[in-house]
C-alpha cells in the first residue's frame, strides 16, 4: 500500500500561496463552502466530560461510526491553540475518519471551546498530564482494537508529547500524527512577532484575549490579567501570565517546557508521523529540518500547504484528510 507523501501535494495556483493556505485554512468562506458531508462528525455527536486527573475537568465530543460492524478503532482528534472540538479542520477531519470506519472523540483543552467555567486555573501549554490522563480515561471508556491521534498546530505538539508518555502510562495508543506542529516554542513564538505579516498575531492575540475576558467573567473572584496586561504583544502578555500563574520563574523556562526540539522525540516509542509545509509563515521550518528523530517516527516537509491548510482547490476540502486517513488505515490493518 503506497501512503500519501507530502511531496504529493500540489495545489494549483493561487492555494500555492502559504499565506492564502493558511488565512483560508480557518476561515468563515471555507467554512460555508465546504461539502455538507464534511460536517458529518456533527451528526449523533455525544457531548461528553472525561477527567484529567486531579479534579481538572475537560470536555469533548464522541462519534460512533455507523459504516461498518465494527470500528476500525478509535481517532482522538486535537485541535489547535485557541481552537475546539467545533474548528472546521477538526471538523473535517473528524467527518474523514468517520466515513473510514473509525469511532471519532475530539478533545477540547481546558479553556477552549465553551469550557472557561469548568476549572478555575487558566490553560498553558506545559498542562500536559491532563491532557494524558483525558485520552488514558477516553481509551478506557470507549476500548478499541487500535487507538490513533491526531493533532494540528499546538495540538499537534500535545498529540507528540502525550505519545511520548503512553507507552509508560499503559494507555494503548497505536499511532500518533501531528500536523504543522510546534516544535520550538521560544522559537515559534519569535518568529510570529517578528518575521510572520502582522495579521497572524492580530488573528491570534484577538482570539486569546476573549479568551482570557471569558475565563475572567467564568471566575469574577479572581484576578487571571490587569487590563493593561491585554494590551501587551504576544510575547509580553505570556510572559506576564506565566510569571502570575505558573511556577517556571520566567518566559524561557516556560516554552523549555512543552519543546519537542533536538532530541526530545528520539525517546518515542510507538510509530508516530509529523507533517508540515516549507511555506508554512507561523511554525518556521528551521526547527523540523534539526530534529533528531528515530527511525519510528516520520517526518514530511511538504512544498506546499501554510500552516494546518493543504487546501487541495476551491471546495475546501484538504489533503491533509487523505493524509491521515491512509496512515491510521493501514496501522489498523
């Protein structure tokens, strides 16, 4: 069975624009003309809590497929920072893997999509045993013969870390694939300010600090931010947040702390893939082309595809959806 490669991926022009991939790849015009049966995963969705340990509660979304006897397994679907269960990446994805014969649960992190008022501390990256111990309850609720995850942007760098630590927790993921993930994290957040067009850290700052305003009104008694704190660039208002509501002592030690740089993944153990673009303008490329990885894990630089884009024409619809499905077919057998 020959796999998709990233190299495969060929828009026409203008999608050969990582600019224009990445600005349609989240946007309302993509949304509205995407074929209905990418909405699919929408259809008998159940709401559902699973737990993170500790108290700390987070939401998502499980699909049974209808298609065949029986699942081919069970797709755990991240999405990215300041996305949901809902964004239309995940969406699609979800509605793909679906059609495949795959049971679907899309995840939401703490504080993303509607779920500000379920824990009172605020979402940062380094939160990472919650997030193994809500895909260690999915898996133990809804058990399968193959467990696969996906995860875009910063879910992309969750999906690799949670892979990282499932063999030792005894969780029984299979496969994990990661899509324009971040890597470098001091890095990324860098090149965002400072080389990336000024729109993608409006697009983002905007979306964070309502945010961070729905967590504020979630918990009145708490100060989470000073007003003059929203203000402040990228880079400024993580660091005050970091500095007021972690224990890493400064910025640095922060995005140290959720690095999968160098040799970080020269540890994984299962099969795992990471797919991302050249002209991808967020996650500079830099820091995929200096990992050190071991012979399980793929890596695929494609020429073309923005950031979590990999739009194929003007239906919308992704390469990345043939991209995944293949890879979590053929290590279900």
């Amino acid at each position: 069975m020959t796999l998709p490669q990233g190299r495969d991926f060929r828009p026409p022009w203008p999608l050969t624009s990582g600019h224009i991939q990445t600005m349609l790849s989240s946007s309302g015009l993509r949304r509205k003309l995407l074929p209905a049966h990418a909405y699919r995963v929408l259809e008998g969705a159940e709401t559902v809590m699973v737990d993170g340990g500790d108290g700390v509660r987070l939401t998502g979304a499980f699909t049974a497929q209808q298609g065949r006897p029986s699942a081919r397994g069970l797709a755990v679907l991240f999405h990215g920072w300041e996305g949901s269960v809902d964004s239309t990446y995940v969406l699609q994805t979800g509605s793909r893997l679906l059609a495949e014969g795959w049971d679907v649960f899309r995840l939401n992190f703490r504080d993303h999509g509607d779920s500000h008022a379920l824990n009172e501390a605020l979402f940062h990256s380094c939160r990472i045993d919650e997030v193994v111990n809500a895909v260690d309850d999915i898996a133990r609720r809804w058990p399968s013969r193959a467990m696969a995850l996906a995860g875009f942007s910063l879910g992309g760098n969750f999906a690799l870390r949670v892979a990282m630590q499932a063999p030792a927790r005894g969780i029984p993921l299979h496969y994990a694939l990661a899509v324009c993930p971040i890597i470098d994290p001091g890095e990324g957040l860098f090149s965002l300010e400072e080389t990336a067009p000024w729109f993608y850290q409006a697009y983002f700052m905007n979306k964070w600090r309502r945010s961070l305003r729905a967590k504020q009104a979630a918990f009145p008694h708490r100060e989470y931010f000073e007003l003059q704190e929203l203000k402040q660039s990228l880079r400024g208002l993580t660091e005050a947040l970091v500095l007021r509501h972690t224990d890493f002592g400064s910025l640095e030690a922060y995005l140290d702390g959720y690095s999968v740089a160098g040799r970080t993944l020269m540890g994984m153990q299962i099969p795992a893939s990471i797919l991302t673009a050249r002209d991808d303008p967020v996650i500079p490329v830099d820091a995929f082309e200096k990992l050190d990885l071991p012979a399980n894990v793929e890596l695929d630089i494609a020429s073309y595809g923005g950031h979590c884009g990999f739009i194929r024409g003007w239906d919308m619809t992704s390469f990345c959806d043939d991209y995944i499905a293949a890879r979590f077919n053929a290590m279900a057998g």
